[in-house]
C-alpha cells in the first residue's frame, strides 16, 4: 500500500491545489504524506503536524489540497501498520467537522463527493482492533444510529462510555423524536444497570438533551463521586476522543457540577454533600475538588455563603494542606461573616501550608488576611512584611487565573485606617528602602491615599518619588489625600517630573493648587484645555469640576460634554457641571442612565459605582433609580466583572455605594 500510495502522490497535480494558507503551499502536505509513508510503524505524532498546519482547520475552509489529501489520510489511517494512526483521525475529523459548519462557498466543489466516495472505509475505523483508534473515530460516526449501533457492539470501557457521551450529542443535535427516545432509552437502562462510572457519563450523556436530568440523579452523582473505591475506576475508564490522558475523578467532579450552572440550588446543595462524604471518608482529593467548585459557586452567588461558612470553619483543622489553604481563603472573602472563626484563622497564622501548584501564599498568609478582614488585631505583626514577600521574589503579580492566589498590597492594607499608626512605621521603612525601584512602591501609594490625612507622617517618603516618572502622579494622589498637613510640598509638587503629556501637566496644577498654591493657575490651563479640545479627556473635566463654582465660566462646554460626549466622558461631566452650578438637574438624570446596564444584567460595574458615589454626593435620586437600586440590590448575583478575590470587594463596595443612595432622604 505504501507503494501505492507514493505513486499515487507523484500524481497529484499539486500546481493547482489552493492551499488553505499561502505560507504553507500544496507541496508541503505531498511532503508530510510521503514522510508518513516512509516511516511506517515509527511514524509519529510530529510527523502529522504539517499536515494540521496545510489544511488550517482553524480557517473555516476547505480547499482543493484537503480534497486532493483526503484518500491518502483514509488509507494511512486505516493501515494498522502505520505508527501515528490516532492522530490521523483525529485530523479526518477536524476536517468533517469544519466542511460541515463552514459557509457553503469556502467547502472545495470535490470535497463532498471525495468523502462520500471513501465513507465506507472511514466508517470502517469505528470497528478498529484498536481501541484508541476507534474512540478518535467516533467524531466520524455521523448519525446517531450509526453510534447506537457502535454502542451495542462496544466492549472495551474506555471505549463504551464516550460512545455514550456521543450518544448525548448526537441526541441534542437530532430533531427527529425517534432518535431522542433510542438515546434516551440507552442512558436510562446505563443509569439502573450500569458500572458506577458509567452511570455517571449516563447522567452526563442525558444532561445534553435533558438539562434537568442532572437535577434529577443528583443522588446517584454524589454517591458515585464520593465513593473512594470507586475513585481509581475514573481514571481507568473516563476517556474522550482528542484527548490523550484519562480523566480523573476529581476533573469529573469539575464537569459534573457544570452540568448544574442553570440550577443553582442544586449545585450547592451537590458541593455541600461532597464536602460532607469527603470529611466522613477522609478523602481530601474529594474534598479539594469540591471546595474548588464551592468556590466557583460562591464567586458568583451570594446567597452560597450561609451553607458554605460553616463548612470552610470545620476545614480550618482539615490534615490536607490544600484543604486548609482553601477553607482559609473562603473564609477571608467572605470578610466579616468569618468573624466565628477568628480563633480558628489565628491558629494558623504560622501555618505553611500550601495550596496546588498553581496557588501562592500559605494558609498562613490566608488566615493572616481573613482576620484583617474580620478587623481582628492579630493580624497585625508582621503583616506588611508578609505581604510583600511574593513581590520580592517575582517581577510581576498580574493573574488571570480565576484560583485562589494572595491579594495585592494594597487590596489588604487600604481598608486598615484605622490601624495606620502601627503599620505605617514598616510602611514608611519599606518605602525608604525599596525607594524608586521597589517592587511594591505603587501599592503602598496606593495605600497611603487610602488612609489620607493619617499617613502624613509618611510625607518625606512619597516627596522623595516626585522626581520618578513611574510613581510621581501616584505620589501626587498620595499627597492630596493627606491633606492641609502635606502643604509644605507643595514647591516638590510644581517641580515634580511627569511624563511629557498634556494631562500630568494638568493634574500636577491642580494638585499643587490642592496643597495651597494659587488657584488661577491652575483654573486657566485646565479650563482652557476643556474648552479648547473637542471632546474634552475625562481627567481634564473632573479637574476642572473640583475646582467648583470657580470654574463657572467654563461650564458651557462642561455642559456640552455631558450632552454629546462619549460614554466614558459624560459621566465625569454630569458631575463636574453640578460642582460648578451647584443644580442637581439635568446631572442626576445622566448619572442615572449609568445605572440602567446593570440592572439589566450588564457588567459595566465601574460606571454604575462612579455614577452610585455621584448621585451620593449630590444628594438626590429619582424614585425610578431608588426601585431599580433595590432590584439590583436584591439579586442573588455577585456585583462585579472579576472572578477571583476581587468580586467580593467590589461587590462589597457597590452595595455599600447602593446603600448610600437609598439612604438619601
């Protein structure tokens, strides 16, 4: 056959093959097919990454060059001789998937007719000695009769249970109700004879058509999961086409709660009895998967903290370090409500455990930052240096992980006024030592604006930035925010350097004007800047809107921006034009079209909070805002576009902003 096939390649007349990408003509896949069929039984996976790469199944076409290849992949799939066979289908299926969703006019002329030519012989890989070969082949069944078939002559268990889980797509992609009920039938006889693991895939499989079957089998799904000895059974049987590894019961568990997204209650209720047969059993495996999915629960559903409270306070003195770490974490977002296990938290603060690889801190570090959250003292010593430690040991602690991973400095240390004087020694220190290239410089500028007037002790540290380009306008908020106490720098703050943009310039006026300099000075070329661009920056506008009824004459074109600027100017307007006139209207209503995206379900979380202070500040809503605020409110929806640790803060923050507003008389 290799013969064969390498005359027949000779043949084709590659010259006029359309590839699917111009840097990877038609020559290179003769090139890939004719290196598979030297190399025979030692081919290798490698070995058919050219031809992934010619036919770009990413594209959304099929051309003439997968036409043209197509008899030689069927031939080299099917030849039990050949060494990278799994992959070999796993590329015919690439391509039967996208011909059938690409757009008519992108599919080759010949493409269709070539596959129905070779379909008997691709058929043929469902019934493969191997059983490898035959999942990859599933992709390839079609029909789903043509899979009920291939179930009832399955053997193998690796096999069998994604031909189930395929049944369940092809009954979710099916109109015809004959073909439902065959489906149906097959995963309802699994789910009361069926080995454990299958009977979960059978619930898995139903899930696809039925989304309520999950609900329904919840009891089978917790039995299965929390079965130890059933455990190693995963990994020797849960198996998915175009994935190499087996699937552990702890990825199922993952996937089994996914199945209940649309059903809240019942994803809960499914974490909460993990949780509690895992403690019975002493599985920590089991009751790490759990707490991850609680966690992804809670991220998103307030109304998931009075269940899993309490559980997180039993796993503070969980044996399993990862246990541990995570039941301290839960604990530390949860802020306040923690505060009957603050003996439990500071117990551990010494802890070092860890959580998996991908986590950073010890439990140590989130019981430490759980009692700074319930505002417990103990939390106190040695908290700035602990928290600064994984700055000094990495370049950057940027995430997009959604994991439990360490809060940021600042999101730490900000809420801790009132307890400035004993860590703003070590604060002040740090600073003097990091000095301009500190890793964590930024953060605590960050935090020294927090606690305003109570950091100025802190002043010859933040003056002693003014000249880096990197932190000097942080240092500028920093200085502002103490207050009356920072006015002797206000000479520092004129001769600050700034990077050479027209807005630095700007705010550097208006802060020097803040710390008692001359107002006109900075009234003129912020007011000129609003008047003079034609869509003012919302920095310039927010200036010039804290300079109040002094910037009077300016506030025609302040008025213009909130009227025809963009979105992300005539907020800032809507409040500098009341600063300025000191009216409520027309501000309160523009304001209150910022609330209108969340309260329909939108993320646009950090207007409605800006817009949220606004309308506090200026001391009116309109009935409509109060009953909308009150919806919003009252949903059972974290208020916040983050999914790690940072969803609870803004989402504390907001309803306490919501609150504000519906506290106005």
């Amino acid at each position: 056959m290799a013969e064969i096939s390498l005359q027949a390649l000779d043949d084709v007349p590659r010259e006029r093959l359309e590839s699917a990408l111009e840097h990877h003509p038609a020559k290179e896949m003769r090139s890939a097919l004719r290196r598979l069929v030297r190399k025979g039984g030692a081919a290798a996976d490698d070995d058919c990454h050219p031809l992934f790469d010619c036919f770009a199944l990413g594209t959304g076409r099929v051309t003439s060059v997968a036409t043209a290849a197509l008899p030689f992949l069927v031939a080299l799939a099917g030849d039990p001789d050949m060494g990278a066979r799994t992959t070999l289908v796993q590329l015919l299926a690439g391509l039967s998937t996208m011909a059938a969703e690409a757009e008519p006019g992108l599919v080759d002329a010949g493409w269709h007719e070539t596959w129905r030519r070779h379909l008997p012989r691709i058929r043929a890989l469902l019934s493969d000695p191997r059983p490898e070969v035959r999942r990859e082949a599933l992709a390839l069944a079609g029909k789903a009769d043509v899979l009920v078939e291939r179930w009832h002559a399955e053997t193998d268990p690796t096999v069998r249970l994604p031909v189930l889980l395929a049944l369940g797509d092809a009954a979710a992609g099916s109109a015809d109700a004959g073909t439902v009920d065959r489906v149906r039938a097959v995963v309802a006889e699994v789910l009361r004879t069926g080995a454990p693991v299958m009977r979960v895939a059978a619930v898995h499989a139903w899930a696809v058509f039925d989304p309520r079957a999950p609900v329904r089998e919840l009891d089978v799904l917790v039995e299965v999961l929390s079965d130890p000895s059933v455990r190693p059974r995963f990994e020797a049987t849960w198996y998915m086409p175009d994935v190499d590894n087996a699937f552990t019961r702890e990825d199922v568990v993952s996937w089994t709660a996914g199945l209940l997204d649309d059903a809240p209650h019942s994803a809960l209720s499914f974490v909460v009895r993990l949780v509690d047969a895992a403690g019975r059993t002493g599985d920590s495996r089991l009751c790490r998967a759990a707490l991850e999915e609680a966690w992804r629960l809670l991220v998103v559903l307030p109304s998931a903290a009075p269940a899993l409270l309490p559980l997180a306070g039993a796993l503070l003195a969980d044996p399993d370090d990862g246990v541990r770490y995570r039941a301290a974490h839960l604990l530390a977002v949860l802020g306040s409500r923690a505060a009957p296990y603050a003996d439990g938290l500071a117990a551990l603060l010494d802890d070092p455990g860890e959580g998996d690889c991908l986590f950073e801190g010890t439990v140590g570090d989130h019981a430490r930052w759980a009692l700074t959250r319930i505002g417990d003292p103990r939390a106190l010593p040695d908290l700035v240096e602990r928290l600064c430690a994984p700055h000094q040991r990495l370049h950057s602690r940027g995430y997009g992980s959604i994991d439990p991973h360490s809060p940021q400095v600042e999101d730490v240390l900000a809420p801790l006024r009132a307890h400035a004087d004993v860590l703003l020694p070590t604060v002040r220190k740090l600073l003097r030592d990091d000095g301009v290239g500190g890793s964590s410089t930024g953060s605590f500028l960050k935090v020294l604006t927090a606690w305003g007037p109570v950091a100025a002790p802190a002043i010859p540290e933040v003056v002693a930035l003014l000249d880096d380009t990197r932190h000097s306008l942080s240092a500028i908020d920093a200085l502002v925010a103490m207050g009356p106490a920072a006015a002797s720098a206000e000479p520092a703050v004129r001769a600050c350097t700034v990077l050479d943009f027209p807005g630095n310039h700007l705010k550097v006026a208006w802060a020097a004007w803040r710390l008692g300099g001359d107002r006109d000075a900075a009234l003129r070329p912020i007011g000129d800047a609003v008047l003079t661009e034609e869509e003012p920056s919302p920095g310039a506008v927010s200036l010039l809107g804290d300079l109040g009824a002094a910037a009077a004459r300016y506030a025609d074109p302040v008025r213009h921006a909130m009227e025809h600027g963009g979105t992300w100017v005539r907020l800032p307007a809507a409040v500098a034009l009341w600063s300025i006139t000191s009216e409520p209207e027309p501000s309160v209503s523009v304001l209150e079209e910022y609330l209108l995206p969340v309260a329909d379900g939108g993320d646009a979380y950090g207007y409605f909070l800006d817009a949220l202070r606004a309308l506090a500040r200026i001391g009116t809503a309109s009935p409509a805002a109060r009953a909308l605020l009150r919806t919003v409110r009252g949903s059972d929806r974290r208020l916040s576009a983050h999914r790690d640790y940072r969803a609870f803060l803004q989402d504390e923050e907001i309803r306490s902003a919501i609150d504000d507003v519906l506290a106005l008389p």
